[in-house]
C-alpha cells in the first residue's frame, strides 16, 4: 500500500519519535504535525487550520491521532470537505473527562464545540475509520465513547481489554498491521 499516512502526535509529542518514529519505518509516505509546545501556543482555531491544511495534502490516504491530537482531529472533521481514505484514533481524548480511580479532571479548549457536532454527526469521519482505547485508559469514559459509537457504528469503536492509556507495542504493532494492510513477520 502506497498512500500517504499523516500522523497527529499526543499532547507534547514529536511525530519523529515514538509511535510517530515507528509509524514511519512502516510506509513509503509518511508526514506527522507535532502536538508540541509552539503548535500548542497557538489558538485552538489556528491549530485546526494547520491540521486541516496537512489533511488536504493527504487525500486518499489515512490519518492516525494519538491522545490529544485525536482531539484536534476530531475538531478539524467538524463540517471539513476532505479526501482521507481513513482515520484511526489511538486512546483519544474525545471530550471532558474524570479519570475513574484519581482526582484528575480533563478538559480540552471547545469542548462544547465537538460534543454538539457529535451529537448532529457533524464530524466528517470517513467509512472506514475506528477508535481504538484501553479499558484501563484512565480517560476511558463509556458513557462519551457511546455517543461516538452512535455517531460512527459500534463496529468501529474498539475497547481493548486490559490496555491503559498507553498502548502495549504488540496491541499497537496488531493495529497499525490491521489498519495499515501491513504484511505480518
């Protein structure tokens, strides 16, 4: 498979490193935006603007957010004309949420936003698309992941037992081989 893979980095994360660094050993095309400091310093509106811009330039191939850049993807699809053949959200921040076992409250910048696009299906997520996120992710909220469920089908919303916020290599390398078309070694 030869089309372009854009991938959109977790809150402070570098698309050359990490799973970014992997993904791009994986395929022939690769580009990454970097959910770092100076990206992260610009308003919430210009951040939408810079991924909706990389989304243009990667029409037919997929996209793979992790964490807060799934968010700022989520926000980027809202009412957006694009081509993406796919998206695939890694342990996504799909709105406010409280971790179930600590004192720990998340809440992204437009929150209210997304959640009323969501509720109209306004979110421009192709067919082939799929939220993957660990039952033991501590941002795992079963009543929010629902109404993604409803908004994209059940079938392309996965729970993966067991699994935390952070992803395990081998349940990463599975979904990457799955999503990807990836050969198996």
């Amino acid at each position: 498979m030869s089309h372009a893979v854009l991938y959109i980095s977790g809150r402070g994360g570098d698309h050359t490193k990490g799973l970014g660094g992997h993904i791009s050993t994986l395929v022939s095309d690769y580009r990454g935006i970097s959910v770092d400091v100076p990206f992260l310093r610009q308003d919430i509106d210009e951040q939408i603007a810079t991924i909706r811009a990389a989304i243009l330039d990667c029409a037919g191939g997929t996209l793979i957010a992790n964490s807060y850049g799934a968010y700022l993807t989520l926000m980027s699809l809202i009412d957006f004309e694009h081509q993406l053949e796919q998206v695939v959200l890694l342990s996504p921040v799909l709105g406010a949420a409280m971790a179930k076992d600590r004192m720990y409250f998340s809440r992204p910048p437009a929150t209210g936003r997304l959640r009323t696009a969501v509720a109209e299906k306004r979110v421009n997520l192709p067919e082939r698309s799929a939220i993957f996120i660990g039952d033991q992710d501590e941002l795992y909220d079963p009543l929010l992941l629902a109404t993604y469920a409803e908004m994209m089908g059940e079938h392309k919303v996965y729970v993966l037992n067991g699994e935390g916020h952070s992803v395990s290599k081998t349940a990463m390398q599975d979904i990457l081989n799955a999503r990807l078309n990836l050969q198996r070694n």
